[in-house]
C-alpha cells in the first residue's frame, strides 16, 4: 500500500542521491577498512534511515511493507555494509518490540532505534542451533525478580557495535524446541554481557558480526518482551516473516546495480574489433539477469501488497526471499563472467558484490530451509482453492 505517491517520490529521490552519491563512491574504501565512516552513518540518522519500519507515533517512518520494499531496493544498490548498518534498527532488530513489546518498552526503545542514537541487533544464533533455532540453550533462570542469563550466541550482525540486543533465551528449562524461550532486551554494559570481536568474513566488509556471550548476565522480569513469558520464538516468527520480505527487497538492489554495471562493461570493453555487448551469448546473460530481476520483484510487490492487506503471506515471504537471494547469486555470477579477468580483481563491483551478496542464501533461513517451508506449506494447502 502506498498512502502517498508524491511524498514517497521525493524519499526514493532522496535516499537514490544519497546511495549514487555519497555511498557508492567510497565502497572500496569501506571494503577495504572494514568500518563505515562515521560522516556517512551521521547521514543515514539524519535522513531518517534507522527508523524506515518503526511506527510514527514512536519517531519512525512508518512506511507499509510496499514502501519500505520500494526503499530497500534503493538503499540496497550501494554496497551491503552501508544498508547493515542501519538496516537492524529498521528490521529485525526493532520488529520484535514493535510486533510484542510493552507500551512502555515501545516507548523506552524505539524512538532511539528510530533516530540511530542506539544500535540494536538479533541475538537468535547459536553454534548448536543454526536452521534449528529451536534447539537453542542458552538459559534464562529466574532469581526473584530478575532472570540470570548464560550462553554463547554467533554470528550476530552489529553485535560488537551495539547497545541494545534482544536475546533469545530459554526460560522453562523443562520444555523442548519452540516452546519455553523468551525474548530478552538487553542493553550494552549491562554486568555479565560481552561481545567478542568482529569476525573475519568473506564479504560485506563494513558489517561487523560477531558473539555475544552472557555469563551469569541478570536483567528484571521486566526486560522480556511484552513481558510475555515463553513466547519468545513466537516473537522471533513475526519479526522474521516480515524481514524475509525486506531481505528480498535487499536482494533486488544488488542485482538491479549489477545489471548496470554489467551493461556498461559491455557497452565499453573492445574484444575481437567490437563490443562485447556485441556478442549474443553476453546478452544472454545480461537479459536472463534481467528476466529474473523483474520476476523477482513482481513477487515481491505483490507479496507486500497482499501483507499490507491483511493476509498471511508466511509462504510468499520465504517464496520472496528464497528466489531473490539465488536470483541475486546467479546475477553476480553473471557479473563476473561479463567482466571477464577484471571480475576476478578487486577493482570493480562485480568483485565486490559476488562476495557480499553470498550471504544472503545463508541467512534469515538458508535456501534449504525455505524450500521445507514452502513445500510444507504447498503440501498443507494443495486441496484448497488457488488464490487462498
Ligand atoms: C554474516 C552473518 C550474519 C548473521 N546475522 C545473524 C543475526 O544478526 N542474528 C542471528 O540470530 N543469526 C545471524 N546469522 C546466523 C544465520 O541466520 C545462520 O548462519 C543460518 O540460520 C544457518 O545456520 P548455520 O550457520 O548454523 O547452518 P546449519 O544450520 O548448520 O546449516 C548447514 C547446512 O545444512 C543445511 N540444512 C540444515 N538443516 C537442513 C534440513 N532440515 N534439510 C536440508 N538441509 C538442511 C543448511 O541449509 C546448510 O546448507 C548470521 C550469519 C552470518 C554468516
């Protein structure tokens, strides 16, 4: 849905002029210092980037599923590390509260979420516990009026640079799989939370990701989520249903950007007396990206439509994410076999994207995952009628 055409016409503007003009340039930079400059991240909070999918009444943007895919697919066409970096406060790190959390909670957080004042991340992750979430032990053991929390959570994206996390911890020791866990708010410095380093990683340079340890971490009752106890993986669901919708905005960003650099390659790289755009098997390459761009994004807005209307979209949503993200791949690897030897080099975007967008096959469920998901879905629902 979108509620106002003009007003989300100067955003798109806005946020293309910052993405071509202010990002795109210093992506080597980024990549090779591992760090965004703190100049850009000044920009990203005064253009409101933090707060795209917080509701207005908490200082975000407010922006329907519609919109904030047509702005994904602009802040996404720089480099992954710059939309990382404010892409937790406007999705996965803010949805649990916006989805379950207290007024008060509401309140305390999301107008700092909002404004980037404070970073959030999604601590869900663990080494035992990957695609099964469910299997996850960190602990959660209630001392009075206070919950003492140990574990190791992995791979959690901003978790070095941030200052609230939500962490996904067991609270009824009894239980197994989906039940028994809660969604704890936790802020940085808190006695008994650390974070380790960021990773090493093969792309997305710039997005810091790493662990985050509790050791005998005690925070009130009060900091659970909507004060719900075990329902945390519930929370989890919601806010990771809506953010497989952004993902895939997020996948179509890249592969819109390597469409043009691939054109434009082709356009000026000489072999054999002429263009290489000259050659019938480069088009094909350049059209099948294409095709598949615009397939992709079709499933998208319609998804985000029908999200926006009221519906339970839980299988459009991995639908969206799992064809974005290998449409994505299967785009950069066309990149790089347009630019030839040079994609190989680090010296163009080809190089940097492959690496970059890898990740999204990976994360916020792998490929595998939701194809289970979409075929258990498929299977639950193939005697009812089409379009139900
Ligand atoms: C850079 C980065 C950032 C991340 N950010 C976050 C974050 O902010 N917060 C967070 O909580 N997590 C985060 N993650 C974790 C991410 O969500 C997990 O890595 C992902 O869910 C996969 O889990 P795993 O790595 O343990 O792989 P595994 O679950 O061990 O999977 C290994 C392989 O087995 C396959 N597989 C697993 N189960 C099945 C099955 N039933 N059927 C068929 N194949 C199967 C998988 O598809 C995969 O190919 C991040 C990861 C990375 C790398």
């Amino acid at each position: 849905m979108i509620r106002d055409p003009y007003k989300l016409e100067q955003l798109l503007a806005e946020v293309r002029q910052f993405i071509k003009e202010e990002c795109i340039p210093c992506e080597r930079e980024v990549d090779q210092a591992d760090e965004i400059p703190s100049h850009i991240v000044a920009r990203m909070r005064s253009l409101g980037l933090f707060g795209h999918s917080i509701p207005e009444a908490y200082g975000g943007g407010g922006l329907t599923s519609e919109e904030l895919c047509l702005v994904n697919m602009e802040v996404s066409q720089a480099a992954t590390a710059f939309r990382a970096r404010f892409g937790g406060n406007t999705g996965i790190a803010s949805e649990s509260l916006v989805v379950d959390g207290t007024e008060e909670q509401k309140q305390h957080y999301l107008p700092r979420l909002a404004s980037g004042e404070i970073t959030g991340c999604f601590a869900l992750t663990e080494p035992g516990a990957g695609s099964d979430a469910t299997a996850l032990k960190t602990t959660a053991v209630r001392r009075g009026g206070d919950y003492v929390l140990n574990g190791l959570k992995c791979y959690i994206t901003n978790a070095p640079i941030a200052d609230l996390f939500t962490v996904f911890a067991r609270t009824d020791p009894e239980s197994r799989g989906a039940h028994g866990i809660s969604a704890f708010l936790i802020e940085k410095g808190t006695s008994g939370l650390a974070v380790s380093l960021p990773y090493r990683k093969m792309g997305q340079h710039g997005s810091p990701v790493g662990e985050v340890i509790l050791t005998d971490c005690s925070v009130p009752a009060s900091s659970i989520v909507g004060e719900m106890e075990n329902q945390g993986f519930r929370t989890a669901m919601k806010a990771l249903n809506k953010q497989r919708i952004n993902l895939a905005a997020l996948c179509i960003g890249p592969a819109i950007r390597l469409l043009d650099e691939m054109v434009s390659r082709a356009a000026s790289r000489q072999q054999f007396g002429q263009n290489i755009a000259e050659f019938q098997m480069i088009q094909q390459m350049i059209a099948q990206s294409n095709i598949e761009i615009h397939a992709a994004r079709a499933l998208l807005m319609e998804t985000a439509r029908k999200r926006d209307a009221g519906a339970d979209v839980t299988m459009e949503a991995s639908m969206c994410k799992f064809f974005a993200s290998e449409m994505c791949g299967r785009v950069a690897d066309r990149a790089v076999q347009v630019f030839g030897g040079g994609g190989y080099i680090a010296d163009n975007a080809a190089e940097l994207f492959y690496r970059d967008v890898r990740l999204f096959r990976l994360y916020e469920g792998t490929s595998q995952i939701h194809l289970i998901n979409i075929a258990k879905r498929t299977m639950a629902t193939a005697h009812e009628p089409s379009g139900s």
